[in-house]
C-alpha cells in the first residue's frame, strides 16, 4: 500500500469536524454510562433479608436484662461485628454490624435505627432495610433468640 492509498483512508476515517468530534463522542458516551451506572446503583433494591433460621450452636452474647425491649446493643462475636435490637419480651433481631456502603461499623443509632457514622447511612431495626444514606443494600441478618436470661447469636 502506498503512502497516498494509506493517507486517502485515514481521511476517510475522520469526521467531517476532525477528530476532536470523535473524542468528544466517545467522552459523552463514557458519561453516559457512568450516569446510567449510578442511577443503576442508586437503584439497587433494599429489600431486607428474610429471617434466618437458628440451626447450629448459638453464641451466648449478653443476659436479656442488660437489653431491654426496644434498645439496641453492639457486640462481637469471634471477629464479627453484630448489632441487635430487642422488639419485644421474646423477640431479638440480629445484623451484621458491617454497613453495606464502604463497610464501617453500624453503631446503636436512635430508636428506630442504627447509625453508620462514616457517611451517614441508616437502618431499620425492625428488618435492617436501609432508612437513608448512601447505602445500597440491607445489612445482613443473623438468627437470634432468646432462651430464658440469654441472649443467643446463631453465626
């Protein structure tokens, strides 16, 4: 192929405003779909968990006195990081402790929610659904119970 020939077809190529119109094009079209992924994320359902059968050995956390009806507790377990809520007399819910935006630890928020401190996501504590912030999905959900004065985390 000659200089000529190779010259002729990158001319072909370009558009008729140069090849600034064509970056621009390809630019925009990132944009665009940096846009859609967002709204995608932004999207993303939150939807709890459904709850979690207790099979296994249940992990002694705290005696049920130490958390009473509608207050909320963090403890550890081995190294996870577990968050409760006590809904009533006979009833304890348990989530992991690790907020589905950049994984900091959900602490003990107001009454009806845990608080992610870093960024200012929170969580119902009847079904660990998001309430606000930027996380996009729930906080994961562990079985728990109550069986006399203890309160059991089943991992």
């Amino acid at each position: 192929m000659s200089h000529e020939q190779i010259a002729a077809d990158a001319a072909s190529l370009e558009s008729p405003a140069g090849c600034c119109r064509s970056r621009r094009a390809v630019l925009g079209g990132g944009l665009v779909g940096a846009a859609a992924l967002t709204l995608a994320a932004c999207a993303a359902p939150s939807e709890p968990a459904a709850e979690p059968s207790a099979t296994g050995e249940g992990h002694e956390v705290l005696s049920a006195s130490e958390l009473p009806v509608g207050k909320q507790a963090s403890v550890k377990i081995n190294k996870a990081d577990v968050t409760l809520y006590r809904r009533d007399e006979s009833t304890v819910l348990a989530y992991s402790a690790i907020c589905t935006h950049a994984g900091c630890t959900v602490v003990a928020g107001d009454e009806n929610r845990f608080h992610c401190p870093c960024h200012d996501s929170y969580f119902n504590v009847a079904d660990g659904s998001v309430a606000g912030g930027p996380a996009p999905r729930p906080l994961a959900r562990f079985a728990a119970a109550i069986e006399g004065d203890k309160v059991l985390v089943y991992l």
